[in-house]
C-alpha cells in the first residue's frame, strides 16, 4: 500500500491501493460525503483520514449518485460504512464532464476546490464515524472478507 501525504495530515488513496488496504486490513470505515451535487469517499485509516482519488491526477474522485459509490466499494470489498448529506445540494451547478485531454483549469481555481474539499472532510467532528454499530474487530473483517469470496463466482 502506498497512501501518498497532503497538508493537513490528509491521506490520498487511489482504488488500487485502496483495494490494498482494504485486503491488508487497514481500512477502519468509509464514508460516503456529499458536497454540492457530488458524492466522495472519506476513509478513516490507522493512519488517519484520506480521500478518494483519481489515479491519473490525483484530484478527488467524484461521484454523481452515492449508488455509484456504494457499487464501487461493494466490488473492492468494503461492504459496511456511512453517509454524510449534510452538504448535498442538489441545485448546484453540475461540473462538465471532463474530456480525455484535461482543460486548461487556473490553478487556483483547482487548489480552491481541493482546499475547500479537504477542509471539510477534514473536519475533526464526525459523529457517524464514531458510530459503534459500525466499527468491527479485524477478525469480524477477515471473516466477511472470506464469505466474500466463497460467495463470488471464480
């Protein structure tokens, strides 16, 4: 597993090395966190807190609808966590989908849009990741993760 560092002691997870993670045991929950009109993943590691990226330019890995996400996560193993709507708007202006060439985004305007994303996942008051219907031992999770793959078709 490889977790690269950002300011804020904040995490970067890409889904191969959160599917890592989560096959090592490292991953403690996920939370799916709502912002504007999109849908990231939050995840709470011994580590400390990260986010979902994108592999190819580390941005947040943004999500339409939060079954997307849960679908996601469903298929690298995480199969337990929480949402947080609390910022979900859903008359926010939609952002364009992207073209494989990336448009020639100001800087600023991205370090912004990650400043403002990672201060708010970030935020240290997280009662439903303090939940402790949601937390599972590593055996409980060893054992899921073994049902888990008897159950999968080979």
């Amino acid at each position: 597993m490889h977790a690269q560092s950002c300011s804020n002691a904040l995490l970067t997870f890409t889904l191969q090395q959160l599917r890592a993670a989560t096959q090592a045991g490292g991953i403690l929950s996920v939370t799916i966190k709502a912002q504007g009109n999109g849908f990231f993943v939050q995840i709470a590691t011994r580590s400390g807190q990260a986010v979902l990226v994108t592999a190819r330019n580390k941005d947040p890995r943004s999500f339409k609808s939060p079954l997307q996400a849960i679908m996601l996560l469903r298929q690298i193993g995480i199969v337990q966590g929480s949402f947080d709507s609390t910022h979900y708007d859903a008359k926010q202006r939609e952002t364009p989908q992207r073209s494989r060439k990336r448009a020639s985004t100001p800087p600023s305007k991205l370090g912004l849009r990650w400043a403002r994303l990672t201060e708010h996942i970030s935020n240290p008051v997280q009662p439903s990741l303090d939940d402790p219907s949601l937390n599972i031992d590593e055996e409980q999770a060893r054992r899921l993760l073994a049902r888990q793959d008897k159950q999968r078709p080979h």
